[in-house]
C-alpha cells in the first residue's frame, strides 16, 4: 500500500514530496494498531502522532532554497 502511494505521489507531485511519506509510516502503524490489534492510545502517542503530523505540514509547506 505504501509503495503504491509513494509512486502516486512521486508522479503527481514529484519525489522530493514524495520522499516525505516515509515519515508517515509511524502514524500508519499506530492508527492500524489500535483498529486491528486493540492499542491503547495515550497521551505520549498522541503527542509523538501530532508532532510526526506538524513536522510533516512544515517541511512540506517550508519556502524552497533557490
């Protein structure tokens, strides 16, 4: 699944966006873990998911060098 959206988004978008995706799998985890497997979500989770999340907007939304 994840491959297949790298090279989605690798086409649509281009790969240096693409390669961000990476930084996602811990949020995927997490979120299949608690659907699939029953996980507890706390609050170190909650916050360790919101700064994968912020650290994502930012450098995607970051000015490009020249």
């Amino acid at each position: 699944m994840a491959f297949g959206l790298y090279f989605t988004l690798a086409k649509q978008r281009g790969f240096a966006l693409a390669s961000y995706i990476s930084a996602l799998t811990p949020p995927i985890a997490v979120i299949m873990s608690v659907l699939f497997e029953g996980a507890e979500v706390g609050v170190t989770m909650l916050v360790g998911l919101a700064l994968v999340l912020v650290g994502q907007v930012l450098l995607i939304r970051a000015p490009k060098a020249a």
